[in-house]
C-alpha cells in the first residue's frame, strides 16, 4: 500500500492528506466521518430533499460521489496538485454554498476552479476569478476583506451568499449535461432555504444564468426566456431580481470584455437594488 502523503494546511498547518477526509479539522469542513455520502443521482435527490438545515445540505455535498468523471477528476488533481501549490494539501471534494445563511444577494457562478475551490475547499477562493469577484465585493461593501486565499483567512459577509450551479470541478471547467443535472438538487435545496431572504440573484456567466432560469422557472415574468447579457436585469414576479453579469475569468478580465469598473457597476447595483445602499 503506497504511504499518505500529509502536507500542513497552508495557514492552520494542521497536516492532511489530499483529498481531505471528512470531519479531520480542515477550516470550514462541514462534515464528519458519518455525513452520508451520495452515489449516485437518485441519492442525490433524496437527500437534498431531506436536508433539515443549511448545515447539513452543505455536509451532504461536501461528501457527495455521484459523478464519476467528476469525482476522478477532483481527486487526481487533488493528487498531482500544480508545481505551485505541490506542498499543500487539496481539499479535492465538492465545494458547498459559502456566505451568509440569510443573504440578500445570491452571487450564482458555473462550477468550481481545479487549482481553486478545489484546492482552498471553498468558493472562488484561492483563483483569479476570485481575485476578482472578493475584490469587487469588497469595493461594494459586501464582505469584509478583499482577498479570498484560503479557508481560514476570516473572510466573512452578512449579506451575500456565493454558491456554484455544478459543486465539483469539472475537466475544461465543462461540466456534462448529465452532471449538471445530477448536481441540480443541491442548489434547488439550497435555494429553497435562502430564498425567503434573497432580493438578488447575480449570475456570473451564461451557464450560471440558465441554471437561475432553472431555479426561477415559476418566478419569471410571462415573457420570452430572458437572455443572458451583461447588465441584463429581471424583474422577477415575487419582486426578487436577477442580474446577469460576465464571469470575472481569466480570459475576460484579460482580453477586457469584462473589467473592474464593469464589476462594481454590477455589484454596485445588486447592493443598491437589495437595499444595502442609498
Ligand atoms: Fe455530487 Fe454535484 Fe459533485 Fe456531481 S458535481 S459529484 S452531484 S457534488
């Protein structure tokens, strides 16, 4: 049997192995040896629909397996690990909703970063995108810090919750339908908890609008399908707002499709609109 590598967490030092096992001290783990782990697509579904609280959605999905290209991908990134990050361990297990458990604003986005939230084990953090986005966040004041670099780095919001339509980091960032539509229940169920207060739904991309379409379908106003642009906004029947906005990528910040000033407007307007500033 080949010997476990244990590396210190970059900030705690605690050792780990990679992929992280559940309930061994890794900062934010939201589950234990016993959380029970889904396999499959119906498993999913069952105990999404069964998850009493935030809490234990967020066990659940840190724990899940259903599938299989994704789960063997997570973890042998977890295990090649990029030269950069070769002396740290990987979370390398899906990545849960992150934030407030009563948000104002739900920042939707595609699915989690291999060298990211695959590694960090939380959200946008320990990537550029989420270079990006915590520093926009920040200019709007809606966390705390600007920076998203690991787990235990004490960045926290009151109003915003962030969390990605797919929970595994997928090969190519391209998750497969079947995938998308597996990881579906874990967001439906998250949605169903957060969004007594959400008045914002902020969309990064054209994957993360379709999955708010999806969750929104009987929210949308009588229209066409509303399309995905940046700076779209719709005005949803509950009186909720859905606002799409490009991904802060690599490649759009980069080449300036998307820009920091773009951002803020964006995140500017969400906190306006959600009656977090005149
Ligand atoms: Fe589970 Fe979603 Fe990851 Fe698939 S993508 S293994 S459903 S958490």
């Amino acid at each position: 049997m080949d010997a476990v590598t244990l590396l210190p967490h970059p900030r705690t030092e605690v050792l780990f192995e990679s992929p992280i096992p559940p309930g061994t001290g890794w900062p934010g783990d939201p589950a234990v040896p016993e959380t029970p782990v889904a396999e499959d697509a119906a498993q999913v579904a069952t105990l999404a629909a069964a998850a009493g609280d935030l809490n234990d959605l967020d066990a659940l999905v840190s724990v899940c397996r259903a599938c299989p290209r994704l789960v063997d991908w997570r973890e042998e990134v977890a295990v090649t690990k990029r030269r950069s990050f070769a002396r740290e361990p990987y979370w390398g297990r899906p990545i849960t909703g992150w934030g407030s458990v009563q948000p104002k604003i739900l920042v939707l986005g595609l699915a989690p970063a291999a060298q990211g939230g695959n590694r960090t084990g939380r959200v946008f953090t320990g990537d550029r995108s989420g270079d990006q986005l915590f520093a926009a966040l920040y200019r709007a004041g809606l966390v705390n810090q600007p920076t998203s670099v690991d787990a235990a780095d004490g960045l926290a919001t009151k109003d915003v919750r962030i969390a990605a339509a797919v929970r595994c980091a997928p090969p190519a960032n391209k998750p497969a339908l079947d995938e998308r539509s597996t990881c579906e229940p874990w967001l439906t169920a998250e949605w169903q908890m957060i969004a007594p207060s959400v008045r914002v739904i902020v969309t990064l991309g054209g994957f993360g609008w379709q999955a708010a379409l999806r969750l929104l379908a009987d929210d949308l106003p009588a229209l066409a399908k509303p399309k995905f642009g940046h700076g779209a906004v719709v005005e949803l029947a509950s009186g909720k707002q859905l606002l799409g906005c490009y991904h802060p990528s690599q490649q759009n910040m980069f080449t300036g499709r998307l820009t920091p000033a773009m951002l803020d407007d964006v995140f500017t307007d969400a906190a306006t609109r959600a009656g977090l500033r005149r």
